[in-house]
C-alpha cells in the first residue's frame, strides 16, 4: 500500500507579532498569545487532557455584507504549539456550525487526548455565520455555500500559510476531522479537496443531513399518535416555550425491553454474551420485532414497559425501515436494530430534536428557504423536492452543496489512493440521527468503485452500542483513531483494528452512565474494519480486547 512521507518536527518561532506581518487574501487576524500549558475549557467542558504551550491565533475571512444588510464572516481560532510535530489538522465542527469551537481536534466519547495535545497545529471555525444567525443563514446563498463546502476550500490554504509564517514552513501532513456535520465537512473534503488533505477522518457522517432531517421529521406525527395527547414539555432552549413531550411514545422501560429482546437473539452470535451486538449483519436477519417483542393486550393501561402495542411495533418497524415520500421516494436511510436503542440520546433525537432542530431544515437545506413552524404538518414530499430544487438565487442545490455531488461523489476515489491518502470512518450503531446503514453503505460503494481495493486506503469501524458520536449508550466509546490514521498515511501502517474503552467510574474524562451494572470500569474491545466484526476467541477474560479478534 502507498505511503506518504512522515512528518518533521520544528518549533515555534512567531505568535505575538502575526497579526500585524501576517497577509493572507480577504483575512484579518484580531489577536494572537501564547497560552500555557494546561486543560482548556471552563465547566464540565474541560479538557479530561493538558493541552501542550501554544500560541492561540483569532480571526476573520471573507468580512462581507449579505441578505437583509446582515455581516458576514468566517471566524476562526488556530492553535499552534510551541513544539509542533509538522502536521496540521483541520477540525471540522458538528450540528449547524455558527461557533468557533475550541480547536482541539478530539474524538470519540469522552476524549483523552486530540490532535492539539498530540503536537498539531489545529484550526477551527464556525464555517461563515454565527450562532445568532442559525438557521436563517441559510438565506444568504454565499453562507449556505459556505456552510456547505467552501468555508473549506477557504480556510485551508489559509491556515497552511499561517502555519508556514509561525514556523517557517508549512505542514509536511496534513489531516481534516469532525463528527455528524463535522464528519460530513472530511467526507466532502475528500472528495472536493482531495490535494489538500493527506488524512480524513469521518466519524458519523451526516454526508445526507437534509435527507436525514426531514426523514426525522416524516416520523414525528407517528410518534405523536403513541404519545400521552396534549403532553408538554419545556423547550430545551427557550425556557418560555414548551414541546410536544413526544418521550412516552416509547418509554425508557419499552426501549430496554426491545434493547433486552435484541440482545437475547443477537448478543451470543460473536461467541460471547457480554451486552454487546458485534455482528450486526446477523443480527438484522435474527431479530424481529413483532416475534420477539410481547404484544401488548389492547386496552387502557396495557403498556407497563415490558411490550409494545402492535402501533408502537408499526411505527418503531416503519422508522427502522426507512420512511418514504407518498410518491415512493426513499427520503433517507434504513436503521439497524441494536442494543443502544436504550440509550438516552436515541430518544433525545427521534423525540426532542426532531423538533426543534431538523426543522430548520426549512433554511438551510430547502429551496427556496422557508420557515417551519408545524414539522408536525410538514408535507414531506414538498419538503423532499425541495431539497434537489435550485431557483436564481441559489443556483445549486443543498443537495450538491452539502453531499458530495456528481464527479466529486463518495465514490470518486481513485486519485486519492493512488497518491497514498488514507480515509478512516467510525459510526456508532445505535445511532439515532445519522445511520449506520448510510455509512456501510458508502463504504461499500467505495469498495466496488475501487474493484475491491477500497481497504487499500479506506476502512470504516462501526462502534456497536454508541449514540451518536459517543453520547453515551451501552457501549466502549473511549478511542483515539487519530494516530492509527496518522500511522496508516505516514508509514503504512494499516489500521487492523482500534482498541476502544468503556467510561465506568473513575473515568478520567468522565463516566457513561448508560454503561451496564455488569460490565468492568475499563472493558476494552477492538473495533473492527468493517465488515469484519469482534468474535470471542473462546477463552479469556471477556472484559478484555485480547480475547476476541477481527474477524
């Protein structure tokens, strides 16, 4: 397999004076100091890490006015260590963007280190609009672009000439990462920015977010026929407004009860019952809702947490199927069945973002842009089209805006692996928003594109169990798949598997309180290329990685 050269090390030789030397097209740097070593963050959003001596750089790109004489910028932090290892790393930001988050470029639930801590320089931005600007940014078409792919293109040669003015030379490697949106920004830039990036790193990639939300909202009025009528709660960002309280659709007690029924078909067929679902592909075919699950006895009071009625069976099966639009369309992805259906974050996005975040959907993925202020109503065909719609003021689509579109589809590879760049995904299986389906599914578009060489470059690893990009669940989410990367680009070092964690008490980044009463502190399992999965050796300790292999 190709290899690309490794990366040298060099040492800070500007920080306070860049603001004023520093020249770079349509870019302002504000400010520029050195920070001592230490955690970063304030509150539980503290680093669980120290972050190395490092000089933080602020700025803007691209000031502008735009739509309704609103301003516009790409606002950006960069953090350069004192003693930097050569490699830069773009930090791709999750949900809609709008926050410059503290460039750390950290992954997995509960991170124990990140690319800054690991001598990177890191840069981070909140792609060209602010958080007071979200959603209706998305009526501005240069921030849609932006937001979509080019806040990318933008800031990339940027921060290398930034890097190449604190050290005196620019990155020997370079690397680009996130999770859910973020994902999706690595996974656009492998296809867009193919030159720029030696590494990507794409966890849970929302790479069809306007699909995804509006099959999110397809589902609502489902729930709402199963919920306790007229129950409300607060809103979770405006404590004045309330929500529909959607939670006893399927309560906590049902989620288990269907989380314990797929266990007790799919848990023993890695060769191990240890509360986790290793072989999904097995398990789709094993497990059926309706065999496996208690009907409940029709009637007032029936549901008492260990069935489900047969219209909670409907809706549960109809969703992990994939909705449709009245003309048969597939508006997004099937959902697998697994274990961390159990998991608070599963319910958080099918019950409660639903609600209050796809429907801004209606700006920023829609053409032309438009309010949502019933998703309850929503005409899911309408909303569908206009996905795929373009109008004069906004001449591409959000689909080719935010999912790699045409000649710079997924699949359009080639080029990257010949030249020795390395892809390496992970996705939890019980995530609740962005599918694991999607994500093997790309994959192996991948692969058949690459005559089946996709391996050679381009590996995924499900995480069974995880929420949405490590929010807990029944599940080892602790895992640093930025160095396996950096190994796999620099020296050829293929990732066979990734070694990950469980965060039971004492965990230094903090406990997953969703972890089992059972399970050790510190179970740790490999994570496998899919679609190899973890299989039991037959005899060891079981809360050890050692006893099970790739298989």
């Amino acid at each position: 397999m190709a290899k690309l050269s490794e990366a040298k090390p060099a040492t800070l030789s500007a920080c306070a004076q860049l603001p004023a030397s520093f020249k770079f097209d349509k870019t302002r740097l504000e400010s520029a100091e050195n920070i001592a070593a230490g955690k970063l963050g304030a509150g539980a959003q503290t680093t669980a890490y120290n972050a190395p001596e490092h000089c933080l750089v602020k700025g803007k790109m691209h000031e502008r006015k735009g739509v309704n004489d609103q301003d516009f910028a790409i606002q950006f932090e960069m953090r350069l260590p004192k003693d930097w290892n050569g490699r830069f790393y773009y930090q791709a930001n999750g949900g809609i963007d709008g926050v410059v988050q503290l460039a750390l470029g950290a992954h997995g639930g509960g991170p124990l280190t990140g690319a800054l801590a690991q001598g990177f320089a890191v840069i981070s931005s909140d792609a060209g609009h602010t958080g007071r600007q979200n959603p209706r940014f998305g009526e501005d078409p240069q921030a849609r672009a932006d937001y979509g792919y080019l806040a990318v293109g933008k800031l990339t040669p940027m921060a290398k000439q930034l890097i190449a003015a604190a050290y005196g030379k620019a990155p020997d490697r370079s690397y680009i990462g996130g999770c859910s949106n973020g994902g999706r920004h690595a996974m656009i830039a492998a296809s867009r920015y193919q030159n720029d990036y030696d590494g990507f790193l794409i966890g849970a990639p929302g790479y069809r977010l306007p699909n995804a939300a509006v099959a999110q909202m397809w589902a609502l009025p489902g729930w709402q026929a199963l919920a306790t009528p007229g129950a409300s709660m607060t809103h979770p960002f405006n404590p004045s407004a309330t929500i529909a309280n959607l939670n006893t659709a399927l309560s906590p007690a049902e989620r288990q009860t269907v989380a314990t029924a797929i266990l007790g078909k799919c848990d023993a067929l890695d060769g191990a019952k240890d509360g986790l679902v290793q072989d999904t592909a097995a398990c789709q075919k094993a497990f059926d809702l309706n065999r496996d699950v208690a009907t409940c006895a029709s009637g007032s009071g029936a549901r008492n947490g260990s069935c489900l009625s047969a219209e909670q069976k409907t809706q549960l099966t109809a969703v992990h199927t994939g909705g449709k639009t009245r003309g048969g369309s597939v508006l997004y992805s099937s959902f697998p069945w697994d274990a961390g259906i159990s998991a608070a974050n599963w319910a958080q996005w099918k019950f409660v973002n639903s609600q209050i975040l796809d429907p801004a959907a209606g700006y920023i993925f829609m053409t032309p842009p438009r309010s949502i202020p019933n998703p309850f109503a929503l005409n899911v065909d309408e909303a569908y089209a206009a996905i795929y719609a373009t109008n004069a003021a906004f001449p591409e689509s959000a689909n080719t805006q935010i999912t790699p579109p045409g000649k710079f589809s997924p699949e359009n590879l080639i080029p990257l692996r010949q030249r020795g760049a390395k892809i390496l995904a992970y996705h939890g299986v019980s995530d609740a928003i962005f599918s694991h389906d999607d994500t093997a599914a790309w994959i192996n578009r991948v692969n058949d594109s690459q005559n089946g060489k996709a391996a050679e470059f381009a590996r995924y690893y499900p995480v069974p169990g995880m929420a949405h990009c490590g929010a807990g669940g029944p599940t080892v989410d602790q895992f640093d798949p930025l160095t396996p990367l950096v190994n796999w680009v620099e020296r050829g070092v293929a990732p066979q598997q990734i070694i990950a964690t469980a965060r039971g008490t004492g965990n230094a980044a903090g406990a997953n309180a969703e972890l089992p009463k059972d399970w050790s502190a510190n179970r740790t399992r490999p994570l496998c290329p899919f679609p190899s999965k973890a299989m039991y050796n037959g005899s060891g300790n079981i809360e050890d990685a050692a006893s099970f292999s790739c298989k």
